[in-house]
C-alpha cells in the first residue's frame, strides 16, 4: 500500500543524506516546502515550526531513481499496464522518473501519440518521458518524424521489442538522431542467429528440450551498431546487455566513442539460466537470463563503471499471457517494484560495490543518458527524493506490487534493501 500526501512543508531529520552528483556524503536534514528543495544542512530546527517532521535515522536519503527503460502498455493493453498504474509501480520502487518505450498499440510513432503520453501523463505522480519509435510501425523501414516527435515530448528513439535489421536504415537513424543530440536505443539481437530461441543456448536449454538463443546474437548485433555509431559519432545507448562477449566490445570501443552508453537489467543480475526449473515463464525474458560467465562479467562491468546505469526493462504480462507452456508465453517480467532491493543484494552486499556508486547508477547516470537535470538537491529543485533502509531483508510477494500485472520471477526471493519513502511531484509517498 502508498500513502500520500501534500508536501507543502516536510522536514527530513537526521537521515543519511547521499548526494551522487556532488558526491558529498553526510548526516543531515533537508526541508521540503511546496514540493521544492528549500534548504539541505548539517541540522534544520524544527521547533516552533509548522513542519511535518519524517524521522530518517537509519535511512539513506537520496535522488529520487530514474528508469529508462520500461513499458507502460498504454494506449492498447491497459489490461496489463496503464501510465497510472506503472506510476504507482514506479513510486513503489522508488523511481520520480520513467521512460516508456514506443511498443505500444498503436505505436509511438508520430508526434501525435508523443503528445498523447505527455498529456496523459502530466498530472500523474511520476514524470513520464515517451521514447518514440525509431521505425514507422516498428517495421525498421521509414524513419519516423523524428524532429517533430522530440518537439512534442520525445526524449529518444526505440524499436525496442524488434531489433534493427537493416545496417543501413541503423545508420540512417543514428544519423538523424545526431542532429537531435538524442540517443538510438536498439534491441540488440540478430533475429536469424536468435533463430526463435526462447531463452540461453546451454545444457540448461538442451536438459529442458527448449530451443535456445546463443549469446552471438546479441554480440553480433552490438558490434555492428558499435562500429556504426563510432563511425558516426552518434549517440548508441544499448538496451539490457546481457552476454560477456557485449562486455568485452564495451571495453575495446567506449575508449574510442564516450556517447557510447548501455543499462543492465536487475534480472540479469540477479539469476542465471539454470534458475528456470519447472519451466517457470516468469524467467522467459529478451534477451534471456544468461550463464555464470555472463553474469559475473555483467556485475563486474556495473562495477568498474563501465557499463553506465541499471533499467528495470519492466514488462507487465496478463495471467494468460504468462501462464502457458514455455514455447507460447510473452517475454517479459515486471521489474520497478523489485528492482532496488534486487540490485542491492546482489552488488553492495554480495560482490562489494560501495552504496554510493549503486546510487549513482539508479540516478545520476541514466538521466546523464538522457539528458535530463542531474542536479537535484540544488535549492529551488523540484523535489525527487528516495529514502530507503538499505539494511532491511524482505521478502518480495503480491502484496508489494503495485502494477497491475505480477508476471515477477522475485515473488518468494529475500531482497536487501527496501524503499520506504518517496518524494514526487508535490507529493509525498509513504510506502
């Protein structure tokens, strides 16, 4: 459950306040008046004030989370997601700030349904940025009217859900997508070396009897947009990189091309193919869960930097979408909800990465990739803040979803860390 309420004067005291774009670290207070940063300091006396005081001793106070990478169903499948409900998904797990990919039906790929989602989405308690399709009709054919889409709310381009076939319709796009200073953000997969796969090539795969997707796929698709894009030099934001050889392309070109940027998903974190047993469709993702190799080579370029911020790639399915044989059920897993106490376990008290730079992956670095104001416990910003204990082990049930689909392969997993608080859009959520 969320409880809200106005945040015309809120008093934060004595929390753990990390602020990842100066990179300064303290205990201390910060004052909320009429849902903008009104002072931030060692110690803010509340006596003989009308504040309404929110004890945060033993919580880390923090920029509210940004995910780049979600998918909000509307218009067309309101059945699995509305914007409404992906906003309370997003509260639930501590982000002030989605963008939705263009996946939808009808897809987003005119000005007109750009200006849909801006104007749908404006009074909801999230900012909502559209992601508009790189493709007319995700067909990888025509171009899109790019311009006028980012003059209407566009804040990027994506096929996301069909990859980019043509070499040189990918080159067309990422050079239009210059002339904009906006990123191509394309689902990396060669469709024929997929070859319908339905999740990682391995004796996982083979033990199951189910068609698998070798990681090559991915690499190969990566390569040629790297080239590309480095050839260009254009703005290329990869979408949920899942395989070591994508790691290892990485490290050779983002010393030649800095506008080189790519997310890593919590699930690719968090589980390997040998997790789907009983063939359980929750673990049927694109790309899939891949192997040990990949995963550790994964944690280890969130952790040097490399690999620049975490997207939940949140993909709300029906019941029927999702209860079925393996071979039939839709790609995808919810994710916002569960995403920060996922990440946690797995990075900070797992394999060592400092809070800090755990931040600085859910906030600074992905509105970096987008272009979006870093600087938010400026004063007279408008307040975003995430408060969380990030000691608290839980158990992720139905009961902490908040979208209206619960295709989740965490439901039953122990998390670390756990959002309690949220401060967006002149509102103040408990959660």
């Amino acid at each position: 459950m969320i409880e809200s309420k106005s945040t015309k004067k809120l008093l934060f005291k004595s929390g753990r306040i990390i602020d990842p774009f100066t990179k300064k670290t303290f205990n201390g207070d910060i004052l909320v008046e009429n849902g903008k940063i009104s002072k931030i300091s060692d110690s803010i006396p509340s006596r003989g004030k009308d504040y309404q005081v929110v004890d945060c001793k033993g919580l880390v106070v923090t920029h509210g989370f940004c995910d780049i990478h979600a998918h909000f169903r509307e218009p067309g499948r309101e059945d699995k997601e509305t914007l409404e409900s992906g906003s309370f998904a997003a509260i639930g797990g501590g982000f002030t700030q989605v963008c939705t990919m263009a996946n939808t039906d009808p897809i987003i790929d005119s000005p007109e349904h750009i200006h849909y989602i801006v104007s749908k989405s404006s009074k909801l308690p999230i900012d909502i940025f559209p992601i508009g399709a790189v493709s007319k009709g995700l067909k990888g054919e025509d171009l899109t009217e790019m311009l006028l889409m980012q003059k209407n709310g566009a804040i990027a381009f994506s096929d996301d859900g069909m990859p980019i076939q043509n070499a040189q319709f990918m080159k067309l796009a990422l050079t239009y997508a210059k002339m904009l200073d906006v990123p191509i953000m394309n689902h990396a997969e060669d469709i024929f070396l997929r070859n319908n796969g339905v999740m990682n090539a391995s004796a996982t795969s083979n033990n199951l009897g189910l068609k698998g997707n070798t990681g090559l796929a991915e690499a190969v698709m990566v390569y040629r947009d790297l080239l590309l894009a480095q050839s260009l030099s254009s703005k290329l934001h990869l979408l949920h990189i899942s395989t070591k050889q994508t790691v290892d392309l990485l490290k050779q070109f983002k010393k030649k091309n800095s506008l080189i940027t790519s997310e890593v998903s919590p699930h690719h974190l968090f589980f390997i193919d040998e997790d789907i047993n009983a063939f359980d469709t929750s673990l049927k993702v694109a790309p899939p869960v891949r192997g040990k190799d990949d995963r550790k080579a994964l944690i280890e370029g969130i952790k040097s930097g490399l690999i620049d911020c975490i997207a939940t790639d949140h993909a709300p399915h029906t019941i029927e979408d999702k209860e079925t044989t393996f071979n039939d059920a839709e790609f995808g897993m919810i994710g916002l909800e569960s995403c920060f106490g996922a990440v946690n376990k797995v990075l900070v008290k797992q394999n060592g990465m400092s809070l800090k730079s755990l931040i600085e992956k859910l906030t600074v670095n992905p509105r970096k990739v987008m272009n979006l104001e870093k600087d938010l416990f400026s004063v007279g910003c408008k307040a975003q803040i995430t408060i969380f204990d990030p000691n608290e082990k839980w158990v992720f049930t139905n009961e902490h979803i908040l979208s209206k689909s619960s295709n989740s392969p965490f439901l039953g997993k122990e998390l670390i860390g756990r959002v309690k608080y949220v401060v967006s859009k002149n509102q103040f959520f408990s959660i």
